[in-house]
C-alpha cells in the first residue's frame, strides 16, 4: 500500500511541469491582459453574449450548454484553433464560476503556459463600465491595437 502511495506521489509530481498555472484575476488585470495580445476566451453561452454583449476582441467559444453539458475533446480541439499553444488564455463567464471550472479542465490538459480566470466573469466587467460590444458586431473580434 505504501509503494502505491509513493508511486502515485511521484507521479503527480513528475506531471506538474506539463500543467498550466491557473492564476485568478479581476476585471481591470483582465482589461490590461486583453491590451496586450493575451487570448480572452468568452466561453458563455449565445444568449448570454446578446444579453450583455462581448467584450471587444473575446473569442465567443461556449464551454457548457444551456443544459449544463459540455464536449471537452470538440471545446478543446476548437479552444487550439482560436488561441496559440504555449501563450497564455484568459477564460470568462457571467459570474466566473465557469470560467473557473474550464480553468481548471485547462489545469489538466498540455501546452497551454498560464490559463487567467476572470473573477467576478461579466457581471464585474460591466459594473465597473468597462467596453462591451454587440456579439453580433465586427468590433466583438476585432483584436486590442487593430484597426476595425
């Protein structure tokens, strides 16, 4: 029994380095990490987008349905075409409950360097009067520094 809890230890110490750093943010962190080129991942779902709008330049990938399902394999297949493995995400959803659950399933999977969860998700964003677009507008993708 003791062999099997030292293996499982050394296991997990040996995998540490493949994991991403999970590092809680809030609204104005966020703010300066989408200024500066860090990938924000909207991973509410479209209704929520249209209610409350995007924030300018977020990726809109849906990470659980309205019925609280999710596809880990397909989101993270979709997640690596949107973003560049090795540089850092920023993941939100409305309260930041979500995007800390994604975070963490990010925790688990390679390649990703630092994965930012948005504490107090859009709900904080847009209390503090920070820009928010359309999800429907050219302006939801154009990125931080682009001409749109």
């Amino acid at each position: 029994m003791l062999k099997h809890v030292i293996a499982c230890m050394l296991l997990c110490f040996c995998t540490l380095g493949v994991h991403a750093k999970v590092v809680n943010v809030d609204s104005a962190e966020l703010f300066f990490l989408a200024a500066s080129g860090v990938a924000v991942i909207d991973i509410r779902t479209a209704p929520e987008w249209r209610e409350t709008g995007v924030i300018p330049g977020s990726k809109l990938l849906t990470f659980f349905d309205e019925k609280g399902r999710f596809d880990a394999k397909v989101w993270l297949k979709q997640l690596k075409s949107l973003t560049n493995l090795g540089q850092p995400v920023a993941l939100i959803s409305r309260s930041g409950n979500r995007s800390y659950m994604a975070a963490q399933f990010l925790n688990q999977q390679t390649g990703y360097e630092t994965v930012y969860n948005a504490q107090g998700g859009m709900k904080a964003w847009s209390q503090e009067g920070r820009p928010v677009v359309p999800s429907n507008s050219p302006m939801a993708t154009c990125t931080a520094g682009a001409l749109c």
